[in-house]
C-alpha cells in the first residue's frame, strides 16, 4: 500500500490498482495523470471525488449524470470510445460539480463534458460530448428544490445570527 496526504482527505492508503490513469490529464489539470476516485457507495451520497495524486491540494467533485438526467446520452466520438478501449455500455460516467460558496442551491455539473472511464482498464478521459443541448453549468436540482434548499439555508443562516446570503 502507498500514502498519499491530502488536504481534504487527510492520509489516503491506496494500491496501484485503485488509480484512474488519464493520459492526457483532465483539461485544467493537464499536468495530473493519476487519479483516485474517493466516496462511499453505502452512504446514498451521489457525490464523489477524484483526487489527483500529482498535487494533494486537487479533488473534484463529480456524481453520476443519471442523479441528474435520468437516460443521460452525451453522444461521445468514435475517437473518444477507441482511446478508451472498450465499448460504450463498458464505460462509466461523471460529471464535475461545481457549488457556489453560501448558495448551494445553484449547484451546477456540466453535462456536456463527462469525465468517462474505462473501470475494467483504470483508465479515463474528460470528453465533450455531440450532445449540445447538454450545458456545461446544468443544475443539479430542479427549481422547487432549488427554492426550498435556498430558504432552509437562508432560514440556518438568519437563526444563526449570520444573516442572509450575499
């Protein structure tokens, strides 16, 4: 087992054969070939991480698009498919959340370009799918939600004596 310390995890152990190998980095993170994928699946939480193992301060939230778009389709290239080495129903899918600090009833994904992976392989590329009604900056949450995420957090922040978002 190898050590990894973190910033958000704190000591991560982890084995060779747990790292998501991106050959080509992740766009922003181009540098950042080896990657852990961090949460836990009994716990219901549809967010995940992927924790860079080339800079401990990196970790991106990603979920499932299906937690989002039900029948999700983002419609990859042949070359993306063929660079991933197997068949598209062999590929598993994520997408990067993003939520704004004091609002996280605007917490968006983008959709358009998944982080896929080849599970069997460890292997995973940030594709942008053919899809273009798919946004880089969908909300995750449908617009009642929204609103009741919204008011229960303002509700916290005014009981707390914080007042209410910027």
């Amino acid at each position: 087992m190898q050590k990894f310390k973190t910033l958000r995890f704190g000591l991560l152990e982890y084995s060779e054969d747990d790292v998501l190998y991106f050959p080509k980095g992740i766009p922003g993170f181009d540098d950042h070939k080896r990657w852990l994928l961090l949460g836990d699946d009994d716990e219901g939480n549809p967010i995940k991480w992927l924790q860079s193992l080339e800079d401990s301060d990196v970790a991106l939230p990603v979920m499932p698009p299906e937690f989002i778009i039900p029948k999700y389709d983002p419609q990859l290239c042949e070359g993306d498919i063929k660079d991933l080495k197997a068949p598209l129903n062999e590929l598993c899918f994520f997408v990067v959340v993003a939520v704004p600090e004091n609002a996280p009833w605007e917490a968006t994904a983008n959709v358009r370009a998944p982080i896929v992976i080849n599970v069997a392989e460890r292997l995973g590329k940030q594709v942008i799918g053919q899809r273009e009604d798919y946004g880089i900056r969908h909300y995750i949450f449908d617009d009642t939600t929204r609103e009741n995420i919204k008011n229960a957090f303002l509700e916290a922040q005014r009981a707390s004596g914080k007042g209410g978002a910027p």
